[in-house]
C-alpha cells in the first residue's frame, strides 16, 4: 500500500498538476450526468456519489500540489525524507525490505522527461547499512561511492564493451542544511549511451554519507551534456536534502 500511494502523488505531481487538475475537473463536469440527463435514480446517485467522491480525492491532491509548490520545483516530504525536486520531472518512491534479515532500504528516483538525466536517493536503516558496508567489504562510508561507481561502469560495459572510463574524481560535498559531508566519487565514460546509432559519453556521481545510524547514499547520471544542464537541480536537491531518522532506534 505504501508503494501504490506514493506511485500516485507522485504522478500526479509529475503532471505539473495544476492546468493538468483544472482540465480533468472540467472534463468531469462536462460530461456529468447531471447534464446529459440520461441516468435515472438509483443510478443516478450511485454516479453522482462517484464524481463527488472524485472531486474531492483531485481536491486533496491539488491542495497537497498548491501546498508543497516552491516555484519550479515540489517538496517531497514523507517519514523518511524531504527534498524539493523539479515540477517537470518524474518522481517516484518505494521501500524494500529483505525479508531475511528485515533490513529496509527508502528509495526516491527522479528523471528528467525531456533529457536522459536522472537523480536517485537511497537511505538505508541501520540493520540494511551493516548488511551493505559487509557484503560489499567496505570498511568505511567513503568506499562506498568509489565502489558504486564501478559497479556502474560495469553495468554500462556489458552494453558496450568499447565504454571507457576517461576520468575519474574524488572528493567532499555538504549536504542539505545540516551540512552534512558526504563522499563522492565521479566518473566520466566515453561511448557509454547509444542513442539511434550515436555514442555519447555519460557521466555518474555518486555520493555517501551517514546520518546517525543509516547509509545515505545519492547517485546523479545520465548523458554528459544533460548532467551539465541538470547540474543547477543536483545542487537544489543537494541544499534541499533532509534525511530523518529510519528503521529501529
């Protein structure tokens, strides 16, 4: 259930909601049987009761939209996070749960629709952290963006064994308004995104931190023209950011 409800409030934040909200809302009066005046009683209330009950859910959500609008951009605010992301961008989020060791792992993924450029968060509680730092043999947080960037690099190369990586940087960024300092690694591959018969480069940051007890982890790739585009929204995400205590205590 968590997962449907954050699937539709996101979409419908994606539409950039409000002409998209009016427009349905009118469409549903335009056709309301009230004006066609086919149906008879008790039909007609079961209807009625139907575009009421409609009316007021795409009330809520416009409300909710109105509410959490920052210009350009929504706020995302939910038990585990907040962070503002772009009106023109998909959004989505969902919890995974190992069902082995009841580690959870909050991921919040958005993309650009008009560009291949995506931003995505994870956040893991305290038992998914120590169940990752140990698979992955990490013996502290900094490694874990170095390894992620590989693991990348390898997902790309199975698509293209001729994808290169044509640099690579490391470093220290402050995040969201508790500054906290996270690690990151960026690399730069050549030929790694064909698109209609043309390669072009991609570029992948990867940054990770811990909050308290929980891993937070936050990845920016794409192609690398679409990255430099998107950059302004990796730093409002970045400023924005606001990870809350997850999983046991």
């Amino acid at each position: 259930m968590l997962f449907k409800t954050s699937f539709y409030v996101r979409f419908m934040f994606s539409l950039d909601g409000c002409d998209k909200l009016k427009y349905f809302l009118g469409l549903l009066d335009a056709v309301s049987p009230l004006r066609l005046g086919l149906p008879r009683p008790p039909l007609l209330i079961f209807l009625s009761l139907i575009l009421i009950s409609l009316i007021l859910g795409f009330g809520i959500i416009y409300s909710t939209v109105s509410a959490h609008r920052k210009g350009d951009y929504l706020h995302l605010k939910s038990d585990v996070l907040e962070v503002d992301f772009p009106t023109n961008w998909f959004a989505f989020s969902w919890e995974t749960v190992n069902e082995t060791t009841n580690g959870k792992i909050f991921s919040f993924l958005m993309f650009a629709s008009n560009m291949f450029s995506a931003i995505s968060i994870q956040v893991f509680d305290e038992i998914a952290t120590k169940q990752y730092m140990m698979e992955n043999n990490l013996s502290d947080v900094s490694s874990a963006s170095f390894k992620e960037t590989q693991r990348f690099f390898k997902w790309i190369s199975r698509k293209n064994e001729n994808a290169s990586i044509i640099s690579s940087e490391n470093g220290t960024l402050n995040v969201g308004a508790s500054k906290s300092s996270a690690s990151f690694t960026r690399i730069l591959i050549k030929d790694g995104f064909e698109d209609r018969g043309s390669f072009y480069n991609v570029s992948c940051t990867v940054l990770s931190y811990m909050k308290g007890e929980n891993l937070v982890r936050i990845a920016f790739w794409g192609k690398d023209e679409d990255c430099d585009k998107a950059s302004g929204i990796l730093e409002r995400v970045l400023n924005t950011t606001l990870v809350k205590s997850y999983g046991s205590k």
